[in-house]
C-alpha cells in the first residue's frame, strides 16, 4: 500500500494506469495525516483518490478530487 502525506506534484501520461506510478509526495509543514491510496482515477483534468485515512490506528474510507490543470506536463 502507498503511504503518504501529501500530494506534491502529478504529471500524467493519459491513462490511468500511470497515474499511481507518477504522484510524488512530501512532507507538510501542516502535519498531513497518512493517507493510503485505494483507487486513483482520471476524467476532466482532475484526478480523483479513493483513500484510506489514518486515524486513531484505524483506517477511514475517504475521497478527494485534484484539479491537473496547472500542474500537468
């Protein structure tokens, strides 16, 4: 599973199944909780994470939608 605490930077190759092998992550100044990536997918110049959230020794079911359009390559 893929731990991180943060999104930092994504570049896409227009599929889905690279968007997984090109997020990089970074540490916070805000102290981010770990997050474990479920499911990643791409539509709309946004990319939507299906994620586990790290709480209390217990993972949560959670998601987020990021917007590309000004970080893609």
């Amino acid at each position: 599973m893929l731990l991180l605490t943060m999104i930092h930077s994504i570049s896409l190759k227009q599929s889905n199944q690279s968007i997984l092998s090109v997020l990089a992550t970074h540490q916070s100044e805000k102290n981010y909780e770990n997050k474990a990536i479920k499911h990643a997918t791409f539509s709309n110049n946004k990319i939507k994470l299906s994620y586990f959230k790290l709480s209390s020794k217990k993972y949560f079911k959670s998601q987020t939608q990021i917007d590309i359009r000004t970080t893609r390559s």
